[in-house]
C-alpha cells in the first residue's frame, strides 16, 4: 500500500514537473504551415514542429548511451562526434557518456551532420530543411521580416561574436523569436537537411551564425556550410518533427471517430492489450511509418491461422511469442507466454489508440510488459492529453546473447512506470514511441493503487 504522501509527491511531479530546459523529452515548438518568399519565389511550408532550443550535451549523451555508443564515438562505422577535440563538452566515464561538469546545457557541438541526422532518426524526427528553418526563423505566420530570429538588433536574441566572450552559452539565455523559439540566430550553428546527400564531400548548409560569428552571418538570409564530416566547436543542430492528425488537428479527440476492437472498449483497471488497438485506420486509430504489417502475413506467413494473419492487412506490425529457442530465451526476465500477440517493429513518432473504460476514480500505477533491444522510450496521452511525457524504457539486449536478431525477444515487465490520476469514464489511451529502442509492447497494465 502507498503512503498518500507519496502518492501526492508522485502526482506534483506528473502533472506540475520540474521546469527543466534540457529534460527529456524534446521539447517542441508548433510551427503552422503558410508561405513565405524563398529564392526570390513564394513558396509553401507544410506544418511542423521544431525543438524550442538546440540540442544539448545532456539530450547527446543520453542519446549516445541509448545506443551504446563506445569512447571513439562511432556507431555502424560511422563518426558521430569529435572524441579527439578539447572543445568537445562531452566526456566518457565508467563506460558512458556525459556532459562536462557545467556544461549539461549548452548547445551540443563538435557534432558532424552524420551525427546530427542520427540523433534526429533516433528520437523520431529529422534535420530542418533549409526552407523550414528559415520558416521558423522568421516566426513562420507571425513574421514581421526581422532580420534576425526574433529581432533586429541582434544582442536581444542572440550570442556572437560581440557579446559572446569567445564562447557558447547555455540554450534558452536570450530572447525567443515570436514562436517561442531560442537561438536561431547566434550561439551555435545549426545544420539543415540535405535530401540529396550522396557522399562525405557534398555540401551541408548551417545556418544561424554563431558565438564565433558576426553579425551578417548570423542573419536568417546568410547561407554557410560545410562536408557532412565537418566539426566544429560553434556547429550544433536541432530537429523537426512531420506533423500528424494526432498534433495537427487541434479536435481531433473532439471529434475522434476510432472504435474499439470488437465493439469493447479495455478496461482499467486491467491490463490492455496492445494488439487490441482501435479500428479506423490511419492517422485514427493509429500512425505507422510505412503501410506493410512487419509480422502478421510477412515474418509471419499467411497460412489461414489466425496468429499468423491477425489484423493483416493493418499497417501496425503485429506477431506473437513463439517457443523454439525464440520467445522462450534463456535472457529472458520475465517468462512470456507463448502465442501471446504483441506489438512490435515501433519506432520514434509512431503512436496507437486504445478505447478504454476507467470503471473507478483514482490513483493508477502503470505497467508494462515489453523487449527492448536498445534503451528506449514511451508517453501516454489521455484523450489528447499527455499525461506521462517520457518514461525510459530500458533495454533487454543481453550480452551473451550470439544471434543479434534475439535480441529483440528478450522479454520483461516494468510494473511500476509511473502513478497517476484517472477519472471514471471512457477515454481515449493514446501509446506513443519517443525513443527508439526496438520495442515491442504486449500489454499495458493498469492497477489501483489501494
């Protein structure tokens, strides 16, 4: 039984937080879609959202550790940082990576636009195109032709060269452009997308000016840059998000059309199947990266049973535990049962509706049974209402495991995630991916805390 004390404490925490710029998750700036002059051409900028500071060396490390990054900071043969450089404000100690004593958030640099893109394909986004980040740099629908992100005087909204003292600053310091958004024009140096990037001496645009830089550089109309391979100690970046149904429409749960699967919705407490998601499709009931189920009729061949074909025609990638040295590892933590269905292949941005009905009001804890090849991460929404931002989700890769491709079936159950109010009612559950960690999810559960 918990202590009502701590149950209050646990609750202060979920729903008031601790105001923290460089706490994960991301946090994200709405950018409404419109036109704008780019090129000498009016051209349209589709809605997105877009981090509200760059990057820091906290959210890097944190990053590098959940994939097991190692001290030459190279992942799939590929460098990411400089390990070699003073300048980096990183530093790798007892086997992970952390940001210097003091440096936890100030912009992440010494980062090359391989390690930038890496980053962004981890926690679900993408590097800013150039017509995107001079989108958001202006203020998007709310632009008043500044000639820096926010201003035109450059020492209200940005670090350079002037004002700088021949170094960077933590993120967030000056003032934000009229979306809410900080450093666009000076501290560090941001990368954009280059969607034709073919080999390590192609040309990256950086936009944005720096600490180093002066003023003309650090204008939203300055064009610079780099080789994809380029490091630099005032280079850093951040990350765009594509919009979906789920953030861009604001009644969406309002209006929601999803129904539950088989007529009834899961009930809490209780345990909720994550296979059980709701009917409606795309962009309703759930949103997949692609349009291919990963298991039911692919992994899993279509051969009229019913494990085999579940909901195979459904882009949520569905299987189910077996036996046969698979399911039933010896690096398991907890023991699955066998044939049980689950959801599996998810990845950063994807997300999945449940129909639920709370039959009491009350503090829950939350549960949830899972494989995690990597560290990872989840949030739950509450009919459009995130109500657990991020819960970390650590990973079941066991090292004497010899075949990588088990390391996707080593199962565990988490039965304390987090502690928080539901009211009685029907709601709408929505389980959303944030960090990629090769996951897959067999259940939910919900349990009132007595």
């Amino acid at each position: 039984m918990m202590h009502k004390k701590s149950i209050t404490f646990l609750i202060s925490i979920l729903f008031f937080g601790i105001t923290k710029i460089n706490a994960l998750p991301i946090q994200k700036v709405w950018v409404k879609g419109g036109t704008m002059l780019y090129n000498k051409k009016q051209i349209s900028v589709n809605s997105f959202e877009i981090s509200k500071y760059e990057i820091t060396n906290e959210q890097y490390s944190f990053f590098l550790n959940g994939i097991e990054v190692g001290a030459n900071g190279v992942f799939k043969e590929m460098q990411l940082i400089n390990v070699g450089s003073i300048d980096l404000q990183l530093e790798f100690i007892n086997g992970k990576w952390e940001p210097k004593l003091g440096f936890e958030n100030y912009p992440m640099v010494m980062v090359n636009y391989y390690g930038a893109s890496q980053f962004c394909k981890w926690i679900g986004g993408i590097l800013p195109s150039e017509s995107e980040w001079i989108y958001a740099a202006k203020g998007g629908i709310k632009n008043k032709d500044f000639v820096y992100a926010g201003a035109n005087d450059l020492d209200k909204v940005g670090w350079y060269k002037v004002n700088s003292n021949k170094h960077s600053h933590p993120v967030g310091e000056k003032k934000p452009n009229a979306l809410g958004i900080y450093d666009m024009s000076g501290n560090a140096w941001e990368w954009c997308r280059n969607d034709s990037l073919k080999s390590a001496s192609d040309f990256c645009i950086h936009m944005g000016g720096s600490w180093f830089a002066g003023e003309q550089p650090s204008s939203i109309a300055a064009h610079y840059g780099n080789t994809p391979m380029h490091f630099s100690n005032s280079v850093g970046f951040r990350v765009v998000f594509t919009a979906t149904s789920l953030i861009s429409d604001q009644n969406f749960f309002k209006n929601y059309t999803g129904k539950p699967w088989n007529n009834k919705p899961q009930q809490i407490p209780g345990k909720v199947q994550c296979e059980s998601y709701d009917l409606g499709g795309e962009g309703i009931a759930f949103h997949d990266s692609d349009t291919i189920n990963s298991g039911s009729g692919n992994l899993n061949p279509a051969d009229g049973t019913f494990l085999n074909e579940f909901r195979i025609h459904e882009a949520v990638d569905i299987s189910y535990t077996k036996s046969g040295a698979i399911d039933n590892s010896p690096y398991n933590l907890v023991e699955p049962t066998m044939g049980e269905l689950y959801a599996g292949w998810l990845i950063p941005g994807e997300w999945i509706n449940y129909t639920i009905n709370v039959n009491k009001t009350g503090f829950y804890t939350v549960g949830l049974m899972y494989t995690a090849s990597g560290v990872g991460g989840i949030s739950l929404m509450l009919d459009g209402k995130e109500f657990v931002a991020e819960i970390i989700i650590p990973s079941t890769k066991h090292d004497k495991e010899k075949i990588d491709w088990r390391q996707w079936h080593h199962w565990n159950r988490l039965d304390s995630l987090a502690t928080f109010k539901l009211k009685k009612g029907k709601h709408v559950l929505t389980l959303k991916t944030i960090y990629n960690g090769n996951m897959n999810y067999d259940y939910l559960n919900f349990k009132l805390v007595e």
